[in-house]
C-alpha cells in the first residue's frame, strides 16, 4: 500500500513538473524547472525509495506474464476438444494443467471440486492432460489417454476425478475405473488408442512450451493470472480477486 502510495507521488510530482515546464516553454516565459532539475528531482526521489524500482518491476512482469497468457488464448479457453464444467460465460475461468501422477495436483482436487460446487455460474473450469511425468511413471500419458476416451462416453469427471484419487494408475486400476463407470470397455480401448486423443495430448504439451511461467504441474490460470503452484491458500486468494473483480 505504502509502495503503491509513494510511486504514485512519485508519477504525479514528475508529470506536474514536465507540464509546468512545457506550460512556460509554450508561453515564451522563463521555466520554473529546467530539465536538469527535473532529473535531479527524479534521481533524488528514487534514491530515497529505491522500493519504487522493486514495484515498477513486479508490474512489468506482471504485465508480461499476462501477455504470455492472452497470446495463446484462443487455444487456451476455446479448444473444443477440452472438457469444461460451468457456466459457457461465467465470468471468471480457471485453467488447470495436470498430471494424473503429479501429488500436488491431487492435493488440489479437493479445492478445485470445491470451487465447483460453490461457483457453478461465476467460474468455468477448463481441465488439461499434460502428462509431463511420463517418463519417470510410465503411466502418466495412459491415464489420460482414459480420460479423455471416458469424455466419449460422457464420464470424463467421473473417470477425473478417480484417477486423481488413485494411487497406482497401471492398466488394471484403469480399467477396473472404467468398469465401475459403467463404460463400453469395447469402445474406451478403441477410444483410447485413437489418433485424435493422442493429438489432443500433443496439442496440450505444445502449448504448454508456449507459456513461460508453465514449468510443471498443477498449474492454473485464473482468467489472465497464472500460479505454478498447489498452494491452496494463495489458489483461492487469487481466485477470490478475480470473483471481486468480475463484480466492479
């Protein structure tokens, strides 16, 4: 606050300045500050709250990092391929990238099936394999292969929701899942081993190497502001600035 305060004065006293100084160039009158004074100003300023650079820098990055986001919006928000639960326009939409493997993302699946159920028309959220783990595991692409063959029968949550509660997501657990959702086990291996659920996976990873700050999982994108993290706490403080925000 106190930052924010003081960089604002700051701004503001360098505009008054430059103004005072174009005003009297304008009317052919002496000028009540001279550029060199003006810089002394701003040097003197600056090295008295030095904390200003600190904050001019947060927002550049911030600003960035939101660029990085929109760049790739269309794929991010649009993708027809994606399951998603809420409302088409709910104002704020939560992206998560996951690995069925990744403990952190289980950690928040609790937290993610709460937002569900607490905001079915403020937040639509937008499910993304990005089986990153795969080559430690050797389960991680399978499981979402499962998933996203589920989706086909119209059991994408129901088979989410249980591999993120799984533990060993071999072939046996998959199926075992798959039979206990009541799916066509005929059509879910098909499903599974189809050229279009492979490419949606390598869609995924491909833009996933396109947004800087993704550098594994979960990670999630609250309308513009992204979190590399399954810190729930600093989770639910972002989200909640965005549900105040679609309010103003």
């Amino acid at each position: 606050m106190h930052t924010a305060f003081r960089t604002a004065t700051f701004i503001s006293a360098t505009l008054l300045f430059s103004s005072l100084a174009g005003c009297a160039q304008a009317n052919q009158k002496p000028a009540p500050a001279n550029k060199a004074e003006i810089e002394n100003v701003v040097k003197s300023y600056i090295l008295d709250n030095p904390e200003i650079i600190e904050d001019a820098l947060r927002l550049l990055a911030e600003k960035r990092d939101r660029q990085s986001i929109t760049a790739v919006g269309q794929e991010l928000w649009f993708d027809k391929r994606d399951f998603s639960i809420g409302a088409k326009d709910a104002k704020v939409t939560l992206v998560e990238f996951f690995d069925y493997n990744c403990t952190y993302c289980k950690r928040t699946t609790d937290w993610l099936q709460d937002v569900i159920r607490k905001h079915p028309n403020d937040v639509r959220v937008i499910f993304k394999e990005l089986p990153i783990l795969e080559r430690r595991t050797k389960t991680s692409r399978n499981a979402a292969r499962a998933a996203l063959a589920a989706k086909r029968q119209g059991k994408y949550s129901e088979m989410h929701f249980a591999l993120m509660d799984g533990t060993n997501l071999n072939e046996k657990f998959i199926n075992s899942a798959a039979i206990k959702l009541g799916l066509d086990m005929k059509k879910f291996h098909a499903d599974m081993k189809t050229d279009a659920v492979e490419e949606q996976i390598e869609d995924t990873m491909f833009l996933a190497s396109r947004i800087p700050g993704l550098t594994g999982t979960p990670f999630f994108v609250i309308n513009t502001k992204f979190m590399a993290s399954g810190d729930i706490a600093a989770l639910q403080n972002m989200l909640d600035e965005a549900l105040r925000n679609s309010k103003e």
